[in-house]
C-alpha cells in the first residue's frame, strides 16, 4: 500500500513579494512620489519631528514581514528561536 502524498504548502504571500523584482521596483517609486506629495501637502499643519517619526514607524512596519524569518531564526535571546 502506498502513502499518499502530502498536501502542498500553503502559499507564503511574502515569500512571493520577494520573487517579483519589478513589483517591489514599481512600488518603491510609488511610495517615494506619495512621500513627496504628502510631505508637501502636511508642511506646515503636522510638525517636522512627528511626520518623521511616522514616515520611520511606517518603514519598520512594511519590511518588519522582510526581515521576520531571519529575526526569529537567529536570535539568542533563549537560543532557540522566538518560536518554542
């Protein structure tokens, strides 16, 4: 009698993000002109240091599912991973 076949893995959206070169180029020219253009449109209503801060919190956020896989891998903090 023979085994049957393990499903396939389901589908990692992220790991699929990091194999489409022109998307991510795409999207980074859109983010960088919509940074522009809502720099321009909030100079003088919302602070300098606090739209900054936003702009570095927004950044951490959208390459935190990046950089995950590698964070909880390496790190030492228990030695074994985040995951237990």
């Amino acid at each position: 009698m023979t085994t049957p076949a393990p499903p396939p893995p389901a589908p990692d959206p992220v790991r699929w993000l990091n194999n489409q070169p022109y998307l991510l180029l795409s999207l980074t020219a859109l983010f960088w002109a919509g940074n522009i253009v809502l720099g321009r449109y909030v100079a003088g209503h919302v602070p300098p240091m606090t739209l900054s801060c936003v702009r570095w919190i927004g950044a951490f956020f959208m390459l935190l599912p990046f950089a995950w896989p590698h964070l909880a891998r390496d790190c030492r903090c228990c030695g074994r991973g985040f995951r237990s």
